[in-house]
C-alpha cells in the first residue's frame, strides 16, 4: 500500500456551490487509513456531492482531495484502480444474470476471472449468480453492487447510503458484511448515511456534516463522550435528589420535570438508582435515553 499521507482521504476546504447552494463548505475530511469512515448528515447534508468530488465526479469550486496521498485526478488511473465505489443505487444491467453482470465490468477493466467467484462468495450470492437481476430483491441488487465495488480487490471502497431502502434483514446483512471487509479483504471502508444508530455499529471514525459544514470529526469514542447517555429520572423530592446527585460528582441537569444525568455505562444507572432510593427517596420512573442524530446536532448547532 502507498502510504506518502497520514490519511487514507484527505480534503482541504472543498467546497461546491450549486447555484445558490452552498452544498458542501470548506470540508476538511481526514480518513485514517484502517478505518471504517462512517460519513453523516440528514438529507441535503452534502454527503453525495462529497462522495461525488472524491471520485473525481465533480470538481469542487474549491479545495482538493487526496487519496493515498495522491491529488484526486481523473486522469490518475493507478488511483482508480485502487478504489471501489457504490454512489446511491448500483447501475445494472436487469436483462443479465448477477455473474453477468459482473463479466461485463470484469472485461472493462481487463481483470482475472476469478475475482468473479471470490466478490460473489464476499456478498454470498453464489447460489443466485445465474438468475437475472431483474427477479432480484433490492437487498440483492445492493448486494451485487457491492460485489461490483470489490471486483477490482481495491484498497478503499467508498460506499453512498449502501443500507438505504433495505428492510431489517437486508439492512443486517450489508452491515455484517462491510464490518468483515476491513477484516477478510484488508479494505478501507468510507460509508454515508443518515443514520446515526446504523454507522455506530460499523464505524471507527465519524464526520458529522450539516448544510455542507463539518459538525463534528473524530472517533466514535470521542463523539460518545461528547454525547453521553443520559438517565432521565422522575422524582418527587426533585432538588434534593439533584443535590445528592451533584454532590457526588455526577453531571446532572434539570429539565422539563424531570432530572437528567450523563452516564457511561448501563451499571451506571443502576448505582444512580441505588444512591437516590439509599438516601430514603423513591424513583416514580428511571430510563435511559440515547442521543438520537437530531439531539447532537441540536447540540452541534446551537
Ligand atoms: N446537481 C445539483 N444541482 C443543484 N443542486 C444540487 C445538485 N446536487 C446537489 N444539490 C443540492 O446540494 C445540497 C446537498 O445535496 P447532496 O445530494 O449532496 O445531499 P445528501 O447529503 O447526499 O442528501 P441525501 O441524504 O438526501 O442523499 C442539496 O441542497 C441539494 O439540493
Ligand atoms: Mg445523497
């Protein structure tokens, strides 16, 4: 692997403006290598269009990417050659089989056929390789555009919403797959989404776009700092519970009624708990609640 840059992406101050649109906004992205990038933001974020200039798509009106360390550039093939890419739903051709379809990229991009078995037993659609695609469900058209982002074994695979209009199941299976990725094939996974929830599970890194600007970058572990679960308490005896709280050490807030605390863990509430009911007061209900994507940025944007 080439590694001249500390990063496996890097941008510097891309921006690109639709129109009146500021899409996307002086985005510093920094991908580390062995990563999984989960890449975040609502709809209109600017998620696709950043995914558009990494792929060289688009030119930014601003700004540059690197990839490898090498400036993103059309005419840089050896970079191309090192990156698979799934930009919203996959193009296929619905008349050819799965194994057809594959066939076709395969011999577009001159390589050897056995990368063919090896990408359909990576999606597990070895049984379904000779039916035609146009009798697929849409978990296995995602999953065959998945097969076509690995066709060329490449170092980075840069992935557009992979999970979007997928049911539970389908959602489950693309996700377990992208985890093995980095694991059995040694790849760079860069993923969108507007799913918090979804990209905790596979992400190491996040970045956290809102109207075309970075909200937050970083480790997982450092966005759940930032953004701790909170126990939300009802009690009767309301500022005493909140002095105990307070007095030992503990981040808490009142709020709407109720009283709020930051924790790390699940044990945590439960010592919570117990400290409130061995002082002699009662708890009327206890639960914990997750930062959802809109509590961060509600935070992120206040
Ligand atoms: N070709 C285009 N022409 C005009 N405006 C565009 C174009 N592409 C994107 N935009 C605008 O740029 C902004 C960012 O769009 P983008 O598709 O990058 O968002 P996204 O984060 O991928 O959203 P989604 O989750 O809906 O896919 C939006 O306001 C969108 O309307
Ligand atoms: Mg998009």
């Amino acid at each position: 692997m080439s590694q001249t840059s500390a990063y496996c992406i890097e941008t510097r101050q891309l921006t690109r403006t639709f129109k009146n649109i500021a899409a996307v906004q002086d985005l510093n992205l920094q991908m580390p290598y062995q990563s999984v990038y989960g890449f975040l933001g609502p709809n209109g974020a600017g998620k696709t269009t950043t995914i558009r200039m990494l792929l060289g798509l688009i030119k930014p009106d601003q700004g540059d990417v690197r990839i490898f360390g090498e400036p993103m550039n059309r005419k840089n093939i050896s970079i191309f050659r090192k990156i698979g890419a799934l930009v919203e739903s996959p193009s296929l051709y619905p008349n050819l089989t799965g194994e057809e379809n594959l066939e076709v990229t395969r011999r577009m991009l001159d390589l050897p056929k056995a990368n063919i078995a090896h990408v359909l037993r990576l999606v597990k659609l070895q049984d379904a390789s000779q039916r035609v695609v146009k009798g697929y469900s849409t978990g296995m058209k995602q999953r065959l555009g998945l097969a076509l982002a690995m066709l060329s074994d490449p170092e980075l695979l840069i992935l557009d919403e992979p999970t979007n209009g997928l049911d539970p199941a389908g959602i489950h299976e693309i996700r377990d797959l992208i985890l093995e990725l980095p694991k059995t094939a040694g790849v760079n996974v860069f993923l969108s989404s507007h799913l918090l929830s979804e990209v905790e599970l596979m992400a190491t890194h996040i970045g956290i776009i809102h109207q075309g600007h970075f909200r937050f970058q970083g480790t997982l572990s450092e966005l759940n700092a930032h953004y701790a679960p909170q126990l939300i308490l009802q009690v009767a005896a309301r500022d005493e519970v909140f002095q105990i709280l307070n007095s030992n050490g503990y981040e808490v807030q009142k709020n709407n009624g109720s009283i709020q605390v930051s924790i790390q863990s699940p044990e945590q509430a439960e010592s919570i708990n117990r400290l409130i009911i061995d002082h002699g007061y009662q708890i009327q209900q206890s639960f914990i609640k997750q930062p959802t994507l809109e509590d961060i940025f509600m935070t992120l944007t206040k």
